[in-house]
C-alpha cells in the first residue's frame, strides 16, 4: 500500500512540475511580448535591471535550445515577432537551409558529398559543425542531410580522391 501511495505522489508531483514549468514560460513569454511591445526591442545583454537581465537570458534560451522547442511554442514565438538570431550576427550569419542548398549544388558539381578545404572553407566549416553539433538539429535537418547522402563521419582521404 505505501509503495502505491508513493507512486501517485510521485505521479502527482511529475504532474505539477509539468503545469509550473509550462506556467513558467508563458509567464515568461507574456513578460518578453510586453516588453518587446512597449519598447520595439529587446532587453540588453549589459542591463542593469535585473529583471531585464533575466528576460534576456530567457530570450537566448529560446534561441539556444529553438530545436527543443514545441511546435506550439515556436508558433507562439513566431506569431509574437520574435527574432531568433541575435542582431550581432544578422548579416553575417547564413541560414541553415540556405547553406544545404549550397552543400547540394557543391555535391552536384564535384559529384561527392565531401567537401574539400580547398574548395571550400565556408561549406567545409559548415558540413564539420553538423556532424559536431547533429544532437541540436532538428529531426527534419538530419532527414535532409541523410536523404541528400550526407557523410556523417569525415573522411579526408575520400575528399582529397573526389577532386582529383
């Protein structure tokens, strides 16, 4: 009987810390769309305000971990304005799916999935940071890459042979 007992509460509590961490982000969430209304911007890394400190560090948790993300929450975040590359990198980043557009037209010229350094070091960076980074891409990226034939393990001696 305690051993039932036990498991409910624990079921209980699994339950509650559901509903407060959903309660959390939409507090949250409804915290950031004020502010960012209010002031057409976001809270500064460098603010003196606490609280504003905090809504940035929220804000770059939902940049950090947006493949995590709910397709509900993305939605809400998407609806809302939200912007999610930092303003530093906007111009100097390249989008993900622009760059597996290029690796595809790379791979159809040089008839390989292997990207060459001397070819390219931008797709050559790229292409290392998805096989280093392939836990944080979204199920439908690793779809991608697999169906375009995309070599998760590197091997230089196979790029090197490729072009010759």
């Amino acid at each position: 009987h305690k051993e039932a007992t036990s498991r409910e509460n624990n079921t209980r509590l699994i339950i509650h810390n559901n509903r407060c961490n959903k309660l959390s982000w939409q507090v949250k969430f409804e915290t950031w769309k004020k502010y960012y209304m209010k002031h057409n911007s976001n809270p500064r890394s460098n603010s003196k305000n606490v609280k504003d400190k905090s809504l940035y560090q929220w804000i770059m948790e939902q940049r950090r971990n947006r493949n995590k993300l709910s397709a509900e929450r993305i939605e809400l975040l998407d609806a809302a304005g939200f912007v999610w590359e930092n303003s530093i990198m906007v111009g100097k980043s390249v989008s993900w799916e622009k760059r597996f557009e290029e690796w595809k037209e790379y791979c159809q010229k040089y008839n390989t999935p292997h990207v060459h350094f001397s070819l390219s070091q931008t797709l050559y960076a790229w292409a290392n940071k998805q096989r280093k980074e392939r836990e944080s891409l979204s199920a439908v990226q690793i779809g991608l890459l697999d169906k375009a034939g995309f070599m998760w393990k590197h091997d230089p001696v196979a790029a090197r042979i490729a072009i010759g």
